[in-house]
C-alpha cells in the first residue's frame, strides 16, 4: 500500500511539474507604455537590443525569450498553441493596458494570431518580415490541416550530426541576413536551440494559417517586410497575403533580407520610432 501511495505521489509531482511548463522568458526594461517583443525563430530577446536601447527610454519593453531556444528550457509540443495562450495569461495576469506587439518573423505571425482571437487585448501590431501563411511559400498544394510532425523530412533534422547541422545554419544565416558582422550571432542560436523545437516548432508555424482570420483583426498593423531578393516579388506576396486585413500599412526595406533590424538598423529604427505610439 505504502510502495502504491509513492508510486501516485510521483505521478502527480511529474504532471505537476508538466503543467507548469513556461513557454518563455521575459525580461522587463523600462517604463511607459507596455511593448511586448516577440523575437524569431530560434532567437532569443537579445535580438532586441538595439530597439530596446532606444524603446526603454518611453516605454515599458517586455522582452520574450520563447521555450528551447537561448537558456530558456523547451516545452512538450504542441510548442506555438503554449505560447499564445500563456501571452494571453501574462498580458492578463500583469493587468498589462493595450500593449503594443513588435513581432519578427515567428513572432509576427504570433502576434497576428493573438490580435485575430483577442481583438480587444492589444493596442497596435507591428510586424517585421511576417507572413500569416509562411507555409504557403514552401509547400505546393499547401494545406494547413495536412501538415504532420513526423515526417522523413522532420525526421532526417532530427538525426542530423552536428557538422551538417552547423552547415545548414551558416547558409541560413547568410541568407536571412546581408550583414556579414551578424550572421555568426544568428548562427550561435540555431546551435543554441532545442532540436526538437527546431523541429517540431517550425512545424507548428507550418500548420498555421491566418489568411482568413487576419480579418477579424480590429487594431492598426504595421509591416516592416525585407524586399532581398526580389522586390516585385516580395510586393505581391505580401499584397496576396494580407488582402483579407484590414487597417495595413506596408513599408519595404530595401537592401533588407529577413533580418530587417540587422540589416537596415537606422531606416528600422525610424519606422519603430514612428509607429509604436
């Protein structure tokens, strides 16, 4: 009987500690009006740093590390479904009024998701180099609902050793990003990053699409989208993406891959400076 009552004790300290999983970090500078920093995929909120240095004097910046990436532990899958939610709770739980949302990538496309479902929570959306439906661009006869963890693709990442990893992550960095001086740091993160959330996290981003939900979206939002390496193509995939919003303003950065801030740091700047109120 006793050896049984351990046995439910340990099972219930084990769910426990599963519930309370948290999906992020946050790091809290400055004072004014609340922003909440949502970093891309595999960052952590030291992508941040230079908006913050300037943001913090005016505002109150909340910045976001998400699970398995950087030093904050990962989560269970479904990884992306966590985060919203517990947002939502943070927003709600710190009594946080209508704060803005600056998004990069990832974290635009979440920050979209939040807007569509809690249309009253939030006062602004910026996003930086975001899709509702990055999935549309990569996959052909694309299909949300289609979209499954285990495949051979996800699998052959998984098992990947660390040189051929390392390899993916230097070309990607390269062409997410034209400024030579960051691309080691963008490397260091996907280095960093769980490799199950690498894996299983990205997948999460491929099976949302917010094409049709976008348009519940009530709050202005703000696009800040990389023209590298074609602007007119850029231009229509951003206009085909965001018919359905409402209440869009899309600025270009030229001479920007998809690290707009990194790229275009004083242009960026002026934008952010200019839309967060």
């Amino acid at each position: 009987m006793k050896k049984l009552q351990l046995i439910i004790v340990f099972i219930l300290v084990i769910c426990a500690m599963h519930a309370q999983q948290t999906a992020f970090k946050v790091e809290v500078v400055g004072k004014g009006e609340p922003v909440l920093l949502f970093p891309g995929f595999t960052c952590t909120g030291d992508v941040w740093k230079e908006t913050v240095a300037v943001l913090s004097a005016n505002h109150e910046c909340h910045i976001f590390t998400f699970a398995g990436f950087g030093a904050v532990p990962a989560i269970e899958k479904p990884w992306l479904p966590k985060i919203k939610e517990q947002v939502i709770d943070y927003v709600n739980r710190l009594k946080l009024k209508k704060p803005v949302i600056i998004g990069h990538s990832l974290g635009g496309t979440l920050g979209l998701w939040l807007a569509a479902e809690q249309t009253s929570l939030f006062k602004k959306l910026i996003i930086v180099d975001a899709l509702p439906a990055a999935g549309a661009l990569m996959i052909p006869r694309y299909n949300a609902d289609s979209i499954q963890y285990d495949t051979p693709y996800s699998k052959q990442l998984l098992a990947m050793d660390s040189v051929k990893f390392k390899t993916m992550a230097l070309q990607s960095a390269s062409f997410m990003c034209l400024n030579k001086e960051k691309q080691a740091r963008l490397v260091d993160w996907i280095l960093e990053a769980d490799r199950q959330t690498y894996v299983y996290g990205y997948i999460d981003m491929l099976k949302l699409d917010l094409r049709e939900s976008i348009a519940k979206i009530t709050i202005p939002v703000i696009i800040l989208a990389a023209t590298y390496p074609d602007k007119k193509v850029i231009e229509v995939t951003y206009n085909t993406q965001y018919q359905k919003l409402p209440g869009k303003t899309i600025f270009y950065a030229d001479n920007s891959a998809h690290f707009v801030m990194l790229d275009q740091p004083g242009w960026f700047m002026e934008k952010i400076k200019e839309n967060v109120n």
